[in-house]
C-alpha cells in the first residue's frame, strides 16, 4: 500500500516539502495552526514569492481544476494522525528573543500537539533546524505520549533549501541525510525518496546528533566563506587591491571553489544569522564553545559590513552628514529571487542611513510588501528609474538580475549625480563608468 505524508507547518519550508512530496506522487496532507495561511495554500496561493512554487502547488491541490488533487490542508492533528504514515515536522525555529539560543517552542508545541493521536505505527520526521541533543528529547516524548510506545518512532532529515531555488533542492536534491535508529525508518524514508535515489543522489545514513549536526555545520561553513571574503575586501581596501580579481584567483584552486566568494555587505535572512548563533549557545551548553569561537568573529566580520557600506555612503558625498541627501537603495530582499526581507543587510543599511538623516527612497522586484511592513518610514517606489530619480547616490544592494541589466546611460538621465556604490560587487563598473559614473565598491580599486 503506498505511503501518506502529512506536512505539519506551512510555512516556507513545509509548503515546499508538501507540493513537492504530492510531485513524487503520494498522497499529503498538510496542517498549520493558521487558518488565513491554510485557506490560501487551498486555493493554490502562497504566502512568500519563490520561483515555480505556486506552479507545483497548482497541479496538486485538491479542488483546482485540473490538479491532481493528491494534496490537501487542515488545521487538525487528530485528522494528521489519522491519514498518515510519515509525518514531517517543518515548524520555525527562530532565535529567541534577546537571546542566541534557537527557540524549541513551536516544534515542542507541533510534538505534542500530535502525539496523542498516534494510535498506531507511524514515522515522525524531524526537518526543522533544532540544537543538538534535541531529537534524543523529542524521541523520548513521542514514545511516552504516543498511544502506540516505540511504534512512533522519530528520524531527523534535515532540510537543505535555499531561497529561490527550493523547488529544484526538494525535488533534486544533492544530498539527503536521515538520522535513524531502525531498519523500519532507513526503509520509510528511503521509499519516500525513492525518486531522486533512483536519479543518484547520495543517501547519508547517520545517528540523531550528527544529522542535527550537518544543517548547522554546512551553514556555518557557508557564512565562514562569505565573512573570509569580506574580511579579505576591507584589507584590500586599506592596501588598494582588488577583491574581485582576489576571489577569482583562489576561486580556481578546487579545494576552494568559486562559490559564495563574491564580497559585500554580507549574508542575511532567516537561517544563516540565527543558526549560527544558536550553534555557539548550543555548544556552550555543552561545555565545548571554545571550538566555536570562531564562529563570533564571523558574526561580527558580518555585521561590520553594513556599517563600512554607511561609511562607504557618507565618503561618496564628501565625507560630512547625510542630513537631506536624496539616497536611492536597489534592493530590499536578502537576496535575490526572495520577497524575504528577515535580518536584511541591504533592508538594514537603508534603514541607518535613513536614521542619519537621508531621504531613502527603496525598490526592489519582489519584496516591498514585506518591506514597508517592516520599515514603513522608508520610501518606496515602483521601478529602479523612480527609485533613483534626483538621487545624490545609488546604492545597489541586493543583486537582482534586474539591476545587473540596467541600462547606465538610461538611469543616468534620472539621477541628480551619477554615483553608484555596488554593495554586492555584481555590476560591470567597465559599463558604469563608460556610461560618466563613479562606481565604488569595497575592495576595489576606484578607478
């Protein structure tokens, strides 16, 4: 008999995992505590932009014509445990507030709101990105309020997504971990991705703690990268070198690859800042915090950069107050392909400029509804062209293909000084400054 999958939370990751388990061909049932959330994902719709995921939901949810119909949503757990064999877990796990440790509330809340109604053999799967040690409590718990004992059993797969790309990560995915502690769950989890296996992606069978582990560990290698070529750009700033032509250079070498290499004003959103953080309360907890150590720097390297891109702001206006300079901002996202706007670098350095004085007028392709929402004394407009009109700079911040095609000339036309200052060093400044600009970024030569 083939398997039933619940999703339980909709939300960006579990709204993903749903259509695309209904893609794989099984039957999924999701559930979310929201009913405004759940109503919208019935009619096909969801909440946050990411590409071809509207698409995929629009072929599966019961009720659309021609979908089908594998997929459906409800508000009820006593409905979940009924209709399911494998249950994944895809709840938030956001940093606690005035704290680095992750907050446990909505995972330990989506636990025991389930396990009451598992009265027979069934697989919770744990996706969401917990401390270390977290699954060993959850299993615990599910076998002592589950009415089947050790027949729900709990397994960790944790998720791998990245913004703008999830559809493809879930469906395609380059690696797939599970954490397991019985033949019967490697088995479930096996036939449940049964697709991408037969497609060659490799399947890493750990324990509980090293599958929690990998998630945290990738992130924070991720942002060690980013935060290395940011500290290389403000060296190349003081001895006038030229970052871009650096990261090329050691980008060749394959033990270092060209990714995330590209300097900035650093990485944000949702997952990358809180996870690391919450690694370093983790591993104080467990008396090993000095091995991360490190990791504080990297924060700290991260946060800086915003504060050099204002600085970097005010030398490109001769060095004095920004009091009632027009400043236009490209981007408001923390990346492109993204409405997501969470811990936003590029959000946030409008954000102190505007703080300082400077009429901040922001555009950004697809988030400035999240945008207002969060900083509503802003300006917004509704193209780059309006955005940059009568500006004394221009700040590119988050690399949309949209701004990397802009014309220069054209933009030129609007702006009351052509100044550019590419805090993602994606433009062309050959373009740029052929088009009469000055274009500045940190860690590049000026001209």
């Amino acid at each position: 008999m083939a398997l039933k999958i619940t999703v339980i939370g909709t939300g960006y990751l579990g709204a993903t995992h749903a259509a695309a388990m209904a893609e794989l061909g099984f039957e999924v049932l999701g559930l979310d505590v929201v009913p405004e959330k759940i109503e919208m994902l019935q009619r096909g719709q969801v909440p946050m932009y990411e590409p071809g995921l509207e698409e995929l939901l629009g072929k599966h949810v019961a009720g659309i014509e021609g979908s089908s119909g594998r997929l459906r949503f409800t508000t009820d757990f006593a409905e979940v445990a009924a209709f399911g064999d494998v249950h994944f877990l895809c709840v938030n796990t956001p940093q606690k507030h005035g704290e680095y440790a992750c907050d446990m509330s909505y995972v330990d809340s989506a636990l025991a709101s389930l396990a009451p109604h598992l009265t027979g053999p069934a697989l919770v799967v744990g996706k969401s990105t917990v401390p270390v040690g977290s699954a060993d409590r959850l299993a615990a718990y599910l076998a002592e309020h589950a009415p089947a004992g050790h027949d729900a059993e709990l397994a960790w797969n944790p998720e791998f997504l990245r913004e703008g790309f999830a559809v493809k990560d879930t469906l395609h995915p380059d690696r797939i971990v599970v954490g397991v502690r019985s033949e019967r769950a490697e088995r479930l989890l096996r036939e449940v991705y049964a697709t991408p296996l037969s497609e060659g992606t490799p399947f890493v069978v750990t324990d509980f703690p090293t599958a929690e582990l990998v998630k945290t560990s990738a992130n924070s290698f991720l942002a060690t990268k980013i935060s290395f070529i940011n500290a290389m750009a403000e060296v190349c700033e003081a001895a006038d070198g030229d970052v871009a032509k650096l990261a090329e250079a050691i980008g060749y070498d394959d033990r270092i690859g060209k990714k995330f290499l590209r300097a900035g004003i650093g990485f944000g959103g949702g997952c990358l800042p809180k996870d690391i953080r919450a690694f370093m309360a983790r591993a104080g907890e467990l008396g090993a915090d000095q091995a991360l150590t490190f990791l504080r720097e990297i924060d700290s390297i991260n946060m800086r950069q915003r504060g050099q891109m204002v600085e970097l702001t005010r030398q490109a206006l001769g060095g004095g107050p920004l009091l009632g300079k027009r400043i236009a901002v490209l981007g408001a996202t923390f990346k492109p392909d993204s409405d997501d706007v969470r811990d936003s670098p590029a959000l946030n350095v409008a954000g102190q400029v505007h703080l300082q004085g400077a009429q901040v007028t922001v555009y950004d392709p697809k988030g400035m509804e999240n945008a207002r929402r969060l900083f509503p004394t802003l300006g917004y407009a509704d193209s780059a062209v309006e955005a940059v009109r009568g500006a004394d700079v221009v700040l590119h911040l988050t690399e949309w293909r949209e701004f990397r095609e802009l014309d220069p000339d054209a933009l030129g036309e609007a702006v009351a000084a052509r100044v550019i200052l590419d805090g993602r060093n994606a433009l062309d400044p050959v373009a740029w400054r052929k088009a009469g600009w000055t274009y500045r970024a940190m860690g590049r030569p000026t001209a």
